[in-house]
C-alpha cells in the first residue's frame, strides 16, 4: 500500500481531528471572548442581510446532507424503499441547489467585504485565509456533485462514505479513499484543512451559537412608573 495514501487518508484525518478538538479547548481557555463573528453589521446592513441568510441556511443543508450521504449506508435507504436512482437524484437536487445558494451568500459576503471599506479594514489574517478555502471547498464539492450529471460511473456511497464511517472504528479504509475520483480526494483535503483552521480563526464561533435561547424563558419588565390602570391604596384617614 502506497505511504502516501496511508499518510493523507489513515493519518490526517485524525491530526485534523485532534487540531480541532484541542485548539478548540485552547482558544476557549485563553481567548473566551474570542468566541465570536466580529459582526461587522454596523458598517454594512443591506448586502449582510441577503448573504448572511443565503450562507448560513445553505450551509445547514450542506451540512445534513453530507451526513446523511456520509453516514448512513445504502443498505438502510434501499431497506426503507429509497432506489439509488431516487437517492442521487434526491442529492442533486436538494444538495446541489444548497450548495449553490451557500456559494452565492458566500460571493456576496466577499464582494461586501472587498466593496466596503470598513468591513475590508476589519479582516484579520485569519480571515484572510479561511475565505478562500471556504470557496475552494464549495466548489471542490460542487464539482463532485456535478460530476454525477456527467455521466461519471461513481458512487460514492461505496468509497467515500465508506472510508469515513471507518475512522470512527479507528481502522481506517485507505483503499477506498484512495480508489476514489481527483475530485473526491481533493474536496476531503481541503475539509481537513477546514477543520484544521477552524478553532483559529472566526468559524470558531459555531460552537457558542445560543441554542438555549431557544428554550430560555420570557424576560418579565415591569414598569416603575405607575399606569392609569394601577390601584392605589387608599389614603389612611381618621375617623
């Protein structure tokens, strides 16, 4: 077996992995203010307020889909009645329209990043480097998804999906991988290298959004000026 294939599909993931999880730990132990967008909605509100939604939305859908199609087996979707032919159009669709309007809200907060002039200042080094590799990463995967309109003979269903649920055995499918198309291989480099930049730069903030306001109680105000609709006691008087 080729050490190379060993070493990027048997080793990095697992760097990568443990990248994350300990500059994660990391960055909230000394930087836990840091846990945070650096809005820059006070410079900038209209072009944020169409990109913002499209990326974040977007990205939620990418997201689910590459867990289902990365974690569930074909062999539970064709027990549930699910053809592969269904399946994958399933994937085309809803997939690839999610990754595209999270490539569009993603054009949008880098045009509004290079257009205003305030939000360019504010772009930190960090900054600097993810948004490339956000956009290399959507269109890596883009491109795989597209690949399957092409007529390419690849399911990756029985390659990728299987390489990934072996890591989580600790004994990883390097075959697998490595058999799979330039395009697969590439769009799960440049995942590692996401996930290996994530504690360090403003993505970090994923990992503090508020979900327990969801479930938080209402907040009570009460006036301390009196209303007409207010009884006063009355006033004591003698007899």
């Amino acid at each position: 077996m080729n050490h190379v294939h060993t070493a990027l599909w048997g080793v990095l993931p697992y760097l990568s992995v443990v990248l994350l999880v300990s500059g994660t730990a990391w960055r909230y132990r000394y930087d836990r203010f840091g846990f945070t967008t650096r809005s820059s909605q006070l410079h900038e509100h209209r072009l944020l307020s169409i990109g913002g939604p499209l990326f974040h939305y977007g990205l939620l859908f990418v997201i689910v889909g590459h867990v289902v199609g990365l974690l569930v087996p074909e062999s539970f979707t064709e027990r549930l009645g699910v053809s592969n032919d269904l399946y994958h159009a399933n994937a085309l669709l809803v997939g690839g329209g999610a990754g595209l309007a999270t490539l569009a809200g993603l054009a949008i907060l880098l045009y509004r990043r290079l257009r205003v002039r305030a939000v360019r200042v504010a772009t930190s080094r960090s900054d600097r480097a993810v948004y490339p590799l956000l956009l290399l990463v959507l269109l890596a995967g883009l491109t795989a998804t597209a690949s399957g309109v092409s007529g390419e003979e690849y399911d990756y269903r029985e390659g990728v999906s299987v390489w990934f649920r072996s890591l989580f055995l600790l004994d990883p499918d390097v075959t697998a991988m490595s058999e799979a198309p330039f395009v697969y291989q590439l769009h799960a480099l440049l995942g590692l290298a996401l996930f290996s930049l994530w504690p360090f730069s403003r993505l970090v903030h994923a990992f503090a959004a508020p979900l327990g306001y969801l479930t938080r109680p209402y907040v009570v105000y009460r006036s301390r000026t009196p209303t007409h609709t207010e009884r006063h006691p009355a006033t004591p008087t003698r007899r």
